[in-house]
C-alpha cells in the first residue's frame, strides 16, 4: 500500500502536478511529474524556490514524493473504478522512491484501464516514469 505521507490529497497539489509538470501519456494511463516543488514544505507550497534545495539538507521540513490517481466514470463503474484505483496505487508504492524528493505525481487512468490486466498497468505505469525520468537533471531520479 501507498504510505501515507506519499499520497496527493489537496486540489492545489494535483492542480500544480497537471498543469505545471511534465506529461507523458500511453495507452492505459497518463503521468504528469512537477519536480519544481523539490523541498517544497506546506508553508511555502505554491511559492517558487529561488535555488535548489537539498532534501536530506538540516531543514527537516521537506516533503517526500507524493502520487496522487484520477479514475473518472470515463473508466467504468464504482467497483471498476476502485479496483483500478487499488492497482495503480500498488504499483505506485514499489516505485515512488525512485522519484526525488518532493515531487508531485498525478497517475490518471483511461478507459481502457479498465479492462486491463495488472502486468499491462504496470508496462505502461513503468514507461511513463521512464519519459519523465528521462527529462530529469542527472541524478535527481535515483
């Protein structure tokens, strides 16, 4: 399961992740990754950071990386829905340690979603973090 302190719950956040992050669409799902929030703590979220800052630095108040999932009535009924929802946060939680430190990842998930199978999620959830990834400054992915 997803742990707490990595889950999107507040519109601002999502909001940010989609219209401010990187994008990279397949056919099951679409990924949006806003890593300018790096070291972005709840006071200042929303506020442009004027340098870089290091999350392991002696601030203490930085975020680690946060998902958050869209599964709209596009994809199916309740049950689909969730089961999709259970699925992609699964698939979230062996992977968010792979994106750095307090970036917001918003995963929405298609209609076709809904008839696919786990393996299938996770080829396509593994390819839109390779996309994003790959635009990150060297190092900041691992």
């Amino acid at each position: 399961m997803l742990p707490s302190e990595n889950r999107l719950r507040r519109r601002e956040d999502f909001a940010t992740a989609v219209r401010r992050g990187r994008r990279a669409g397949r056919p099951l799902l679409v990924a949006h990754l806003f890593t300018g929030g790096t070291g972005v703590s709840p006071e200042t979220a929303g506020v442009p950071m004027t340098e870089p800052a290091n999350p392991h630095g002696a601030g203490g108040n930085f975020l680690p990386a946060r998902a958050g999932f869209v599964v709209s009535k596009a994809v199916g009924v309740a049950v689909v829905r969730n089961r999709v929802k259970r699925r992609l946060r699964h698939l979230m939680a062996e992977r968010i340690g792979r994106l750095p430190a307090g970036s917001l990842i918003v995963v929405r998930a298609l209609p076709s979603a809904a008839e696919a199978e786990y393996a299938d999620l996770a080829r396509d959830l593994d390819s839109a973090l390779r996309k994003l990834s790959a635009s990150l400054p060297t190092g900041a992915g691992q």
